[in-house]
C-alpha cells in the first residue's frame, strides 16, 4: 500500500510540474505585435514599423508547431522548424527572465533571401509568457570586426524582439 502511495503521489507530482500550454494555440487566429523599438537590443530590422504575426499550435511543439511573418516581408508564412536534437538536450530547459513559462529554440527562414551569402535561416526563440502573451527573438549571426577594430557591414546580422498579443484574427501580412 506504501509502495502504491509513493508512485501516485509521484505521478502527481510530475503532472503539476508539467505544464499545460494549449491556451497559447492561436486556433485561427494568431499573435501580433510589433519589435521592440529600442536600438541596443535592436539590428537588422526597421524598429520604426515592423510587426510580425505568429500561427502556433502547442501540440506540435517538437515537430513544426506554426508559422512567422513579418510586415516587412522579410518573412512571409514561413515555417517554424523544430531543431530535434534540442528536445533532448539541457538546452530545451532554458529558463531567462521572469514571466516565461516556456521558452523553445526554433530556426525560421527568410522568405526574402538575405545577400550577404551566409544563409536564410535565421534563430526564433519563442518565449510563452505567463500574461499570455508571446515573445519572439530573431537572431541572426554577429557582425565582424575590422582590423582597426570597427564593425564590418557586409554581415547582415538581426536582432529583434517582437511582443506578440494573441488576436482573433489571422495573420494579414
């Protein structure tokens, strides 16, 4: 009878730890937002009037759970790709900030290629927050240095932090 205890207290123990995310399903609708307009978080994206709209579906987390667009076109639709290996490392634990009840490591591509030659796919990490609302960070490489110690700007690197609103409607853009 202990034994029986033990094992239904630890599976309960392990349900209240996992954590239900299907209210963050955009189920037609989608979430919208604009970048966060603040230069020294901020490259590679007009902060002025980009916006991105993200189609996510929870139950698809570990496979390619939605899609990204951004006003801008830089994005059009473009799928969320799941990076397998991810699911099974510490990495899939990554905790920042306060308010983030999950966050997740994606890669996304470019709908409109970049042409500096160092690819299209570009690092979302997606961020569920406990208001409800969703966080996305586009990053994208890291600008070189020069020889005199100035950046290079052939690298078209990007950061932006998009704070996204779920809305009933889908994504426009």
């Amino acid at each position: 009878m202990k034994g029986g205890l033990l094992l239904v207290l630890g599976a309960l123990s392990l349900v209240a730890a996992c954590r239900d995310l299907s209210g963050f399903n955009s189920n037609g609708g989608s979430y919208q937002g604009a970048v966060v307009n603040a230069p020294f978080v901020l490259a590679g994206i007009d902060g002025g009037s980009t916006s991105a709209c993200l189609t996510i579906d929870t139950s698809q987390l570990q496979q390619s759970p939605g899609a990204l667009s951004t006003s801008d076109g830089r994005f059009h639709a473009a799928p969320i790709r799941s990076i397998p290996q991810i699911w099974q490392d510490p990495l899939s634990t990554l905790q920042f900030g306060e308010g983030r009840l999950k966050n997740m490591m994606y890669m996304v591509r470019a709908s409109t290629p970049f042409t500096d030659g160092e690819g299209n796919d570009v690092l979302a990490v997606v961020s569920l927050m406990q208001s409800g609302d969703i966080e996305v960070r586009l990053i994208r490489g890291a600008p070189e240095t020069t020889d005199e110690g100035g950046i290079s700007s052939t690298m078209q690197n990007v950061f932006a932090i998009f704070d996204l609103t779920k809305q009933s409607s889908p994504c426009s853009y």
